[in-house]
C-alpha cells in the first residue's frame, strides 16, 4: 500500500501522547504549557523530515523525478537533454560594389535579437550579397520570417544599415528540451535496448538530434536497396513540417549514429495535406465547433502518418465524441482518405454546414 505522511497535527497530538505516557503528571495539552510548545517543536522538525522524505522517493523514480534528478538518471543512461539550438540563415546585404562585411559583425531585429555574420562577405559589381547569420542567443525567439529587417549594430562602411532576411528564412532555433521530452525518451530507451541500427534506433536519433522533431517514422530499403528513408515532423510547431535547418540536424546527428555499414541513409521532408472536413452540427454552437477542431488536431497529431490511411468511420466517431450534445454528421470527407508514401495529414479548415 502507499505510504502517506502524517499530518503535521497528527505528529503533534503524537508527541503529547507519547509525553503523558512517559509523564503521568504531565498536560502538553494546555496552551501555555511548556511541554506543549517542545511537543510543537518536535513535531515540526519531525513533519519537515517526513516531507524531504516524501520528496526523495519521488527522485528515487524516473517518472515522477524532478527535473534535476531526471537528468541525473538521464546521464546514467547516457542520455543528454538537448540544449537549446541557435538559428540560421541568409540575409541579403546591400551597398558599394566591392565594400565587406566581416565575420562576426553583429546585427540586431526589433526584438532585441542579435545575430553575427559567420563569414565574410564582399558585395558583388551590382552592390548586393548574401551572409550567413547565426543567433547570439540560441533559442526559438531567434527564428524569423523571410523579409524580416535586421539592422547593423555599428556601422559598416560601403553597406546600408538594413538587411533583408532572405527567403528562406532564419530557422532551426529551438528552446531547451522541455523535461517531459526528456524523461519520454529516457523510458523510451529503457523499454527498448539499442539493436545496431533498428527502426526504434533511428526514431530515437531523430528525436535526439534537434528539440523540435516530436514524430519520425522509418522506410527501409527508399529510395533503393540498402538505403534508410526517415520522414519526420515538428508538431508543436505552426508548420509541423520541419525545416532545412532541422533536417540538416537531423542528418548530421544520424549519420555520426547509424551502423558504417549502412549504405545510406536520407532525412526527408514529409507533404502537409490539408483535411478540409465538411461537418453539419445540430445544435450548432461555437463552443461545439471549437471543440471538435481541438479533438481533430489531436486525433492527426496522434495517427497521421506519411503514407497513411484516414478512416472516416474514425473521424466521425472523434467528432461524436467531441460534440457533447450536439448531433452531428460528416458530409466530407464521404470516404477513407488515402495519402501517398510523402504525404501526412495535417486539419485544414473546417467547414460548418
């Protein structure tokens, strides 16, 4: 049976038994007592002990560790949380022909991130070129949209003081891994060993190789005999499909794991397909339709995969379910929904009949 600590009262009312056990004359009941104030005391001090125990056997299990503890268990397993990561990209210069930009000139966004130029870069005859930037700072608020402006934190001779983000954007920061990941992992490699090169091998790599990977799946022999196919995503990301940045991570981080003996092995970007469901609803409310969207997402995030099959039976029981009250009926999709082999099924946008 569990253990429950006693209550600080109860440890109280124990000592002052155990005083008129030992004293027959005594009464640590009274308020002004003296031995009521030492029972008092000694209770405390015993109710603080009881406590750090309480705590400490929640360390002494992986899934109710602390966060301190759990990568303490994590390091046993030789398993690191993942730091956070800084973004890169491109971002497009402009000036004098011939005018340079040298490496680790710094430039500043709006929002207080600063990037640095990681080589140096001269304008071509036409007064423009591109440099690489990396975030000062690693994190996801390091990420920005192509077009952003950046601005130069001193100024550069021959070069504009703006800068454009080119278009594909400064991408792949990402935030410390959130400790709930961790220990998921962590009780992930302990239910399944390592087999050299298994698909659990290469799921496992993927979600160690970069914070923002949540899903993978693993296609042997693609694109040809020998070769290992893994498409993955980034669910908590508004795009679940991940970026160039992610799966050059990705890549890099698998290829320093998987057997040498492996022929080849490719990180690939999966398809978004949109699910645009046509959904009648009776009563029809927003506090329905909100909820049936939020029960739709969690339902793909759960079983969409690249290459699979949607089944509308599936899809209708979800919405019955997350409409409460209301009645409903799913006009479209009217039947399974098939995806090919890159694509994976993301919720589009619902229409209410």
């Amino acid at each position: 049976m569990p253990w429950n600590s006693p209550s600080l009262t109860e440890l109280a009312e124990g000592v002052r038994a155990d005083i008129r056990g030992r004293v027959s004359s005594a009464r640590p009941e009274l308020r002004r007592s003296l031995l009521r104030v030492i029972a008092d005391v000694d209770a405390g001090v015993a109710h603080g002990l009881y406590g750090y125990l309480a705590w400490l056997a929640k360390q002494l299990m992986i899934d109710t560790a602390d966060a301190e503890y759990l990568e303490r268990w994590a390091g046993i397993w030789r398993i690191e949380r993942e730091e956070a990561v800084s973004a890169t990209g491109p971002v497009l210069l402009t000036g004098t022909s011939g005018a340079q930009v040298l490496q680790d000139t710094e430039l500043e966004h709006d929002s207080g991130a600063v990037y640095t130029v990681d080589d140096t870069v001269t304008l071509d005859a036409q007064g423009n070129a591109v440099a690489q930037l990396t975030a000062v700072e690693p994190g996801a608020s390091g990420n920005l949209d192509a077009g952003a402006t950046l601005r130069f934190v001193e100024p550069v001779s021959g070069v504009n003081a703006e800068a454009t983000v080119d278009t594909e954007g400064l991408t792949g920061g990402a935030d410390q891994e959130d400790i709930e990941r961790l220990r998921e992992r962590l009780l992930e490699r302990i239910r399944r060993q390592p087999h050299g090169g298994s698909e659990a091998d290469y799921i496992g790599w993927a979600l160690e190789a970069h914070p923002d990977v949540t899903r993978a799946w693993v296609y042997p022999h693609q694109p040809d005999e020998g070769e290992v196919s893994l498409r993955l995503v980034c669910d908590e990301l508004a795009n679940i499909i991940p970026t160039d940045a992610v799966i050059q991570a990705v890549e890099t981080y698998i290829d320093g794991e998987r057997p040498v003996a492996a022929r080849g092995f490719y990180a690939v970007k999966p398809v978004a397909k949109p699910l645009d469901p046509s959904i009648r609803l009776t009563p029809d409310t927003q506090q329905a339709r909100d909820r049936v969207s939020a029960a739709l997402k969690d339902f793909l995030t759960d079983v969409a995969k690249p290459g699979g099959t949607l089944y509308r039976e599936q899809l209708s029981g979800v919405i019955y379910v997350a409409a409460g009250d209301s009645r409903h009926e799913l006009v479209m999709p009217d039947t399974d929904v098939v995806h090919a082999i890159n694509e994976i099924a993301v919720l589009g946008t619902p229409t209410w009949l």
